[in-house]
C-alpha cells in the first residue's frame, strides 16, 4: 500500500505541491487527474525520489521512504513509466526491458520470470525484443515503457500520462494490459496520472482531482 502524507514538493523554491495527502491500498488503482500544470508529474517525481520532498512522508507499507535515494526504489517492488518514456534509444527493446532487473541485481531466474511476464502481458514487445527502441513510434515505446516498468512492480506501479497522444486502438490495448496486470496481481497497487478522467474512468477504483498542487476531492 502507498501512502502519501502531507506532501510538500518545491521546484526552484516555488511550491509545486502543496501538503496532499492520499493512499493507494493493496489490489486497487488510483488515478490522480488535473490539468497540465497542476502538479501531477512532480507528484510521480517525488514518489520515485527524482525530485526531494520538502516536507511530508511516503510510505509504501508502512515503511517510510521519503528519505530513501531513487535507485533504491526499484528494489521494493516499485517499478515507474514516465511521462517522457525515457527510451534509450540505441538499445534494442528488451535490452531497455532488462534494464531495471539488471539494476536491481536481479539472478537470471528472477529476471526470466519477469521478462516472461511482461511478454506475455505485451507479446508485441518480444516480437519487437531486437529491435532499437529508437527506430519504434512514440505510442510503440509507451508499451515499452510499460513493460520495462513491470519488471520491478511487484508492489507498486506509478504511470504518467501513459494515454497522452497515443491513438484510440492503441490506448484501449494499453488499458487492456493494465486490467490484465490487475487480474494477474491481486496485491498489486497501481497509480495512474493522466489529464483526462475519461482516459481513467474505467480503470481507477479512486479518483483525486489536483488544482495548482493541491487536492481538490476524491471519488
């Protein structure tokens, strides 16, 4: 379960995130939804230790990780898909999918479990596993994204905006992947920011709305 405490974020001494508060139990998905400047991203970024919290705490089953450095994250279950999808673009595709197993450590027994999890939750991913993430669409390296995030979220999955600019047929298959990860993880929690609520309605069992870095309600 995450839990986020009175959650202060600054950039450049600004206050971006202003003392929020919300939690995702075990099994569910919560999406949080604002508008482009409401501060959903640097939510996501303080989560995963990318950007410092300036006050506040962050629990992930009740342990506190505010505190704990972003490369250590990954090793309690927590895997992330960024807004920007962060491809390195001259590696093939599952070389990019390995990449957070091989951070963590992972023995060959444990990362070919994963990776045949993530295959077949994408089986488009292994057909493209040899090609160079830099030569698929933006859309394409969305699920990329998505499956290199799986291979550590074992506890935790946070995803931002993964329905921004992608076509219609290609969001409803990545929605499709999310009901699956749902359906084959009943531990698993998920937290999903996106713009649009319709992007999410059938997908988050909790709903927060942000306005300029506060929480304006939850459904």
């Amino acid at each position: 379960m995450l839990t986020v405490e009175r959650l202060r974020v600054n950039l450049g001494g600004v206050p971006i995130v202003r003392g929020i508060s919300f939690r995702v139990p075990h099994g569910t998905t919560a999406a949080i939804v604002g508008r482009n400047g409401a501060g959903k991203t640097t939510t996501l970024r303080a989560l995963m230790g990318l950007t410092p919290a300036a006050s506040g705490m962050i629990l992930l089953d009740d342990r506190p990780i505010t505190a704990l450095p972003p490369h250590r994250r990954p090793h309690l279950g927590v895997g992330y898909a960024p807004e920007d999808r962060q491809m390195i673009s001259t590696l093939t595709v599952e070389n990019n999918v390995l990449l957070p197993a091989q951070a963590c450590g992972y023995g060959p027994e444990r990362t070919a479990a994963r990776l045949e999890q993530v295959y077949s939750l994408l089986p488009e991913l292994k057909a493209w596993r040899l090609r160079l993430a830099g030569g698929l669409s933006g859309g394409q390296q969305r699920l990329v994204a998505l499956g290199r995030a799986v291979m550590t979220a074992s506890r935790l999955l946070i995803l931002d905006e993964p329905f921004q600019g992608i076509a219609p047929a290609l969001a409803a298959h990545y929605a499709d992947v999310i009901k699956a990860l749902r359906g084959a993880d009943a531990d698993l929690s998920i937290l999903i920011a996106e713009s649009s609520l319709a992007a999410i309605a059938a997908l988050a069992e909790t709903t927060y709305t942000l306005e300029r870095g506060q929480l304006a309600e939850s459904a």
